[in-house]
C-alpha cells in the first residue's frame, strides 16, 4: 500500500489511497440531475464527473449546482467523455476544444483524459501523444492538472506510450480501466503488478499516481490499495449497497437488513417508525449517505493500515 498526502499548487490536498465515486449519464440517465446534486450538495470531498454531460446538459442544470460544482472545495475531477462518447446520446461531435472549454468553464482541479490510445487503430501512437501535449500547454495557464488513461494492458504498448511521453509536474497519474487487466482477479492483480513494475521500477516514474479506473467494490479496492494502487473511481455508490460488516455489496433496497450504526441509519430507521411515506421518500437520500459514509471510512482504514 502506498500512503501519500499530496498538496496540489491550488493547495488543495489529495491522500491516497482513495476512491472518488464517480457520475456518468450513461448508466443512470433519469435520476442524473438528482445524483449530480445530490454529489455537489453533500459537499463530498472528491468526486469525478464528466465534461460531455455536463457541456451537454448544461442548459438544464440548474445554475446554483453549476457554481457549486465550479467552487467546490472537494477535488473535481473531470472525465474527458470518452466513455459517454460512444453511446453519443448527446451528440457524437465531441473534442478536445468542448473538453478544454468545459474543463475552464468549470474550474475543474483534474482533466482525465487521451482515452484514444489503443482504442482507434485508425490513430497512431504519435497522433495521440500530440494530443496529449496540446491538452497540457493548454491547461497550463488554468492550475489544472491530468491524468493519462492508458486503455491498454499489453506491456509493449505501454512501454511505447512511456518511451514518449514527457512528464512534467503537471501530469498526475496514469489510469487504466480495471477490465483492462483482463478477465478473472488472478490475471487482473499479475497484470496490475507487471504495469506498476513498469512505470514506477524500470521508467522511475515514482511520483506518478496510479489509478485504476472503473473498480469500485469495496473488497476489491482493499485488494489493490495493497498491491500499490493509489486512486480508484467507480459508480456503484449510486446502484448497490456497502455492507461494512463484510466489505461487500448487496441489493440497494436493503439498508434496513444490514443492521448497519451509522449515523444514516440510525436516523432512517427514526423516519420508518414515525411516517412510512418519509420513509419512503426519504430511502435513497439516506441509503447513498450510508454508501458514501463508508467509502470514507474504509479508505481512512485502509490508509492507517485496519482495514
Ligand atoms: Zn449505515
């Protein structure tokens, strides 16, 4: 496990281990702004949006979520859209100019971005490292910095992307989709530990975070935070339920199985013997709460060393 408390230039601190619950249109598009508020309103240190939905929908988020997004004093990081931009819901002519502007506009802390490489054979390797160069010259100026996603496991390709790539203190970490590693938790952790090798051992890129994208079970998390990854973002705080007793899921319709102490659940189940419509109504705000509450706590343990 690797512990560090990173002070950014925009002095706001990151410490890792940790897991940023992340937001995407995509999976859950008819509660998007409930969730989106839901994140900015709880006032929840880090969280990780993306820069398509947000320029997208921009016209129907309300004003004051908008500003509390671009004021927090949470870590916003921002996802280039890369994901959403395959379903094109919005529209398929997203790029670099409407990710750099969104990312300004918002006043994001983080842009995670160059999701093309090895995606689209059509884009060479050196195409997309040009991207990669005019990304960081432009959010230069704004205190921003990047995270690369590599979407690649193949030692080869990553090699060649690190042969060519200029770090500087503005680049903050590597990422690569957790499926990305392959299909079973075995061939995941040897792959994971042949990367790490790779970047931080034989290139020396020590001060370079590591962050696997897209891995949010709570177990899963405890398992990699050991074999030294630094940063994870998922989206399973809004679709399943954290049992702490086990550091694991189940369904999110029951929080009143788990007999869970927080603080969440003590109060819910207040509101349940007084009014089930509260009850009722009240069900989601308080189960995310839980789910949130715990996240926290397990990174915090796992950072001290019991989880
Ligand atoms: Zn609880």
């Amino acid at each position: 496990m690797i512990k560090r408390k990173l002070k950014l230039i925009n002095n706001k601190i990151l410490e890792t281990p940790e897991f940023i619950p992340s937001l995407t249109s995509i999976k859950r598009y008819d509660n998007y702004f409930d969730l989106l508020y839901y994140l900015t309103n709880q006032k929840i240190t880090h969280f990780m949006i993306s820069a398509y939905d947000l320029y997208y929908l921009k016209t129907e988020i309300p004003n004051e979520i908008y500003n509390q997004i671009s004021n927090s004093n949470g870590l916003c990081f921002m996802d280039s859209g890369g994901f959403e931009i395959y379903t094109g819901v919005f529209s398929k002519n997203w790029n670099n100019d409407l990710l750099i502007k969104t990312a300004k506009e918002i006043n994001s802390d983080i842009v995670v971005s160059l999701d093309k490489i090895c995606v689209n054979p059509k884009n060479s390797f050196l195409e997309d490292l040009s991207n990669y160069n005019i990304m960081r010259n432009r959010l230069k100026d704004y205190q921003q910095f990047y995270e690369i996603v590599i979407h690649g496991k193949h030692i080869s390709t990553i090699r060649s992307f690190l042969d060519n790539l200029e770090i500087d203190k503005k680049l903050l970490a590597i990422c690569i989709p957790e499926r990305n590693l392959g299909n079973s938790f075995d061939i995941r952790c040897e792959n994971l530990k042949t990367i790490l090798h790779l970047i931080k051992e034989e290139y020396g890129f020590e001060e370079l975070l590591f962050h696997l994208m897209g891995c949010s079970h709570p177990l899963l998390l405890k398992k990699y935070a050991e074999l030294g990854v630094e940063l994870f973002d998922g989206i399973h705080w809004q679709d399943s339920l954290f049992i702490p007793t086990k550091t694991d899921f189940t369904d999110l319709s029951r929080l009143m199985d788990i007999n869970c102490s927080c603080r969440y659940c003590y109060k819910l189940r207040d509101i349940r013997k007084i009014n089930k419509k509260d009850f009722e109504n009240l069900y989601m705000y308080y189960t995310l709460s839980h789910n949130l509450f715990h996240f926290k706590e397990l990174m915090k343990n796992i950072r001290s060393g019991q989880a």
